[in-house]
C-alpha cells in the first residue's frame, strides 16, 4: 500500500459469514481486502491486494487472549513488524482511543473517537428489528488520528449506509509514506474492533 491516493473508501461484505471488507482509493481501484479468521482466540486479520486472496501483503495479530487492551502488531508480506495499535484500556470503555507506534516502538500518533454518543445511539437503534438497519443511517461515529503535537492528521468517518457497512478515511494533513501505510493499517484494525463493539 504505497502512494496511496485519499480518500480510502472501507466497504464491508455483508453477505459472507467472515468479516470482510474491501479498501478503495480515490480512482475506485482496491488496495486492498482485509479477511479477519473466525473462532480464533487472538485476533488475527489477513490483507490481500485484491479480493481474490492471491497475494498476502499483512498481517496483524493481537499480542493478548481476547482482552479489551490488546495491542495488535503489522508485519508485512515478508514478516517483518512494521509498527502496531494498541487499545488504551480502560480509556476506550466509554470513547475509543487508540495509540499508534512505529516499528521502533515508538508512540507516533493517537487515535480518539470525536463523540461517544453516536456510538450509543447506532447501537441501541441497531438492536430494533427493521429500525436497525436504518441506523446507519443516521448516526454516523468520526475517529482522528493526531500527531504528538495535537494536530490532525487523518479522519475516518461511518458513512450513511445499511447496516454500517461503510466507512471513508481520508487524509487532513500531508505525512510520509510510511506513516500513510500505518495509519491505514490502524484504521483497518480499528474498524473491525470498533464494529463489534457497535
């Protein structure tokens, strides 16, 4: 996933029993699709650079047994650890905050859930037969990466869709490659987590 082209667009698949999504750039071409395994005690996502599962390019894996403050490593294609996100336990009870480290081990950026209330709300609407799929369309939570220096960097934002299958990233400030690279894969982890929660 180098020189990507922003807005990233996550779609999930709502009609296969994994949890799946496909990452689209601007020009509409996939960058990549993120598998997450099922019945599997540690997290454990494989992405692609297509649907068809042909070529591995990461994959992220939980350091921890299910826990809520699990922090989850990327390694690319060949193995080697790229950076990782880590939940901030019980900070993320009430509104998501995520940490983003580098391959040094390093905290590079945060990530915080810009307001908890939409989460609570698309959740209870979610759990209404018939009202809940309608949900997504009206509460829509917003997540953004910050740099150390309390800038924003990048935004994810749910889009209206049903079922909440939709997501939009989309970058607010230049960065490295690198950090580009690390970003998205926060976001791809995060997402998954962050769906489950509702």
């Amino acid at each position: 996933m180098k020189d990507l082209k922003f807005p990233i667009n996550f779609t999930f698949n709502v009609t296969t029993l994994s949890n799946d999504f496909s990452a689209k750039d601007a020009t509409g071409k996939t960058v990549a699709y993120v598998r997450q395994k099922m019945f599997k005690l540690k997290e454990d996502i494989n992405i692609y650079d297509h649907e068809n599962k042909s070529n591995l390019i990461y994959n992220i894996r939980a350091d921890k047994w299910i826990d809520f403050s699990a922090a989850y490593s990327f390694k690319d294609a060949q193995g080697i650890e790229i950076g990782k996100i880590a939940r901030k336990g019980w900070a993320s009870i009430w509104k998501a905050h995520y940490e983003i480290i580098d391959q040094n081990q390093k905290l590079q950026y945060h990530i915080r859930e810009e307001n908890a209330w939409v989460k609570v709300m698309d959740s209870m609407l979610g759990q209404i037969p018939i009202v809940g799929g309608f949900s997504g369309y009206l509460f829509n939570p917003t997540y953004k990466v910050t740099d150390l220096k309390g800038e924003d960097i990048c935004q994810l934002k749910k889009e209206p869709s049903f079922f909440g299958r939709k997501f939009k990233l989309s970058k607010l400030k230049p960065i490295d490659n690198d950090d580009d690279e690390r970003i998205v894969l926060s976001f791809m982890m995060m997402v998954l987590l962050e769906r489950r929660r509702g």
